[in-house]
C-alpha cells in the first residue's frame, strides 16, 4: 500500500485537494444575510406618534354613572319575568329525543313547557341550539316544535299517530 501512495503521490495530493476545495465550498463560504423587511405603517409614512386613548381619559365617573346599574337591574328583571314559564312545567322528556340530561341542560336555560317549545322561531331555535352544547341540532333533527304544538294541545292521538307512543 506504501508503495502504491509512493508511486502516485501527485494523484493523492489532487485529490486531498479536491476534497478540501468541496468542503470550502459547502460549509466554508459567507452565507448571503437574510433580507430584512421594511414595515410600513402610519409612524413611517411621517405621521405623529399615536396619542392615547382620550375616549378612555374623557370617559364618565362612576359618580355619573351611578343610576346606570339600577337602569340594567330594571331591564333584567324584566326580561326574566318575561322568559319565566308559566305553571309548574311540563315533562320535556314527552318530546322524542329529550332524556334527562337534554331534560336538565334545557330547565336551566329556562325551556319547562311545550308552550315555549311550541312557539319558538327560527331564530329562538338557533339561540338554543347554539347553547345545547353536544346536544346541538337535535331541536331541528327530532322536529321539537311540532311534537311540542301537539303535546301542548293535548292531542295525544295525532301525536301518536305521527311521532308513535308517548
């Protein structure tokens, strides 16, 4: 083998320099800087600094905003009175598709009677939907407010007739 590296010395030196050369160029040269991005926005474009919010600064005192929280109670009262079931409640259960879970989460948002069922819109369907959780499209899927309208009316003939058994 000595030999061998004797007899071709010059071959060998060429190609510890060709290997040295790749090396350089892989690792060994300046890596081009990464561009830096220009920002533009309103303090480049040559306007004044922002000034604070004076909305904030400028805003009332709690002194004359004191009757505020007596006008809020007032609405609120209101809009319970008005959402509170009238009577005892009925068994939501009645209605295929509520078990006592859907049961329970619907008594605590103030849903205890077919009339309320019966007389909900789209809209008071998607506002309930949207807060029955995982429970979500069954009003529509089960086809609660007709099953309520009837058990409402007390006709458990037609019910049974389009729904089955009660």
């Amino acid at each position: 083998m000595l030999e061998l590296i004797e007899t071709n010395h010059l071959v060998w030196a060429g190609i510890v320099l060709l290997i040295a050369v790749v090396v350089w160029w892989m690792w060994g040269r300046s890596k081009a800087a990464p561009a830096k991005r220009e920002y533009t926005d309103v303090l480049s474009e040559g306007a004044a600094p922002a000034t604070r919010n004076n909305a904030l600064i400028a805003a009332p005192s709690a002194v004359t905003m004191a009757g505020v929280g007596e006008i809020v109670a007032h609405a609120a009262t209101d809009e319970v009175a008005e959402a509170a079931p009238v009577g005892a409640g009925d068994d939501l259960s009645r209605i295929k598709g509520v078990g006592p879970k859907l049961k329970a989460l619907l008594a605590s948002l103030g849903v205890t009677s077919f009339a309320q069922i019966a007389g909900w819109s789209d809209e008071d369907i998607a506002r309930i939907d949207a807060q029955l959780g995982s429970f979500a499209g069954r009003a529509v899927r089960d086809n609660w407010v007709e099953q309520a309208k009837l058990l409402a009316s007390g006709d458990a003939a037609a019910y049974e007739a389009k729904f089955g058994k009660i």
